[in-house]
C-alpha cells in the first residue's frame, strides 16, 4: 500500500481518477494507489482521513450499500464533502445493462436512510446532511458521447430538479413517458 498524502479521495476511481486524490479499487491498474475489494470492510485507510471523497458509478456494484457508507463516513473529515453519481432506477438503459449492478437509485434514496435527522435514520451508523442532489437524464450530465440530442437533455434537466418536489413527479409519474433519468448526482457533507 501507498502512503497516504492527499486529503483527496476517489473510491472506485479505475483509470479516471480525479486529479491529486488517491484511488482505492479492486483493479489492477497503473492508476489505483490502493488495491482492496470495497465490499470488505474495514477499508485500509485510517479513521478521519480525508477532506473530499468522490464516488462516481461505484455505490450499484457493492453488496450492502449501507455498511459502504459507514465506511464512507469513517474515512471521512467531519465537514468532508462527498460527491456521489448513481444509476437512477427510472432508466433501464443505465442501470440494467450492465451486469454487475446490484440496484438503481431514487432521490428519497441519501435523503431518508443516511442522516441521523431522517426518517430511517436507525438503518446506518452515519450523518451526512444533503447539499445538493440533480437528476441528470444522460450521464454525467450529458458529457458522456450520447444520440440524445443537448437542447433535449437541458428540458428535462430544467424541468426535473426545479426542487425535489418536481423530483419525485418525474420519478414516479413522468420518467416512465421520457424513458427516465440515467443518473442521480449528490453532493453530501459529512457531520461528526
């Protein structure tokens, strides 16, 4: 294992680790600092270690989301920020295609199970308070090579994250004519 310099941390990060973090994966790639299966627990890195964690596409491929994020929040500064994308469940194309996801995600999904203010807050030893969360209709808000046309991309954007009342309509009634939202990006800050 590497030491441990940056306050920077990228979970899962492959070949596309941010700039100046460490990366933990369980790839063997030129890229990643630390090499470790992320559904063993406890991670190899220390108890309040880092500032900034980023968790992009990692959180469907892991067997017990809510242990992860426990881990999450050991690793974490208290008033760390932490960067998540998901696959959101209304879009088949981005949750089911691949087949190693376990599960998709909805806006009530960080909002309800992992601050010690929500409403099953018993299911997870955690406190992360939701800064932000955006319902992107393509990947990476539309940065990854797509046919879905931009102008397109920026209705639903537009329409769907007015607040998070216009959030669940989307979810639960309008996804289903739009062919949903392929991702679900939330900015959490850590409480201790």
């Amino acid at each position: 294992m590497k030491k441990i310099q940056s306050k920077k941390l990228d979970i899962g990060c492959g070949k596309y680790k941010q700039d100046g973090a460490i990366g933990i994966d369980h790839s063997d790639l030129p890229e990643i600092d630390i090499k470790h299966d992320l559904n063993i627990f406890p991670w190899p890195l220390k108890e309040s270690s880092f500032s900034e964690i980023h968790c992009y596409h990692v959180l469907e491929h892991v067997q017990d989301v809510v242990k992860f994020m426990q881990e999450i929040y050991r690793v974490s500064e208290d008033g760390s920020k932490v960067y998540i994308k998901v696959p959101h469940a209304s879009c088949s194309k981005s949750l089911w295609t691949d087949p190693t996801h376990y599960r998709g995600f909805t806006a009530r999904s960080f909002l309800d199970y992992f601050s010690k203010e929500s409403y099953f807050s018993y299911y997870a030893n955690t406190n992360f308070i939701v800064e932000s969360q955006k319902l992107n209709y393509c990947l990476y808000d539309g940065k990854r090579e797509t046919k879905i046309p931009r102008w397109w991309q920026n209705i639903w954007n537009k329409l769907g994250n007015i607040n998070f009342t216009t959030q669940e309509i989307f979810e639960r009634i309008l996804a289903n004519y739009i062919g949903g939202f392929e991702e679900l990006d939330v900015i959490l800050t850590v409480k201790k």
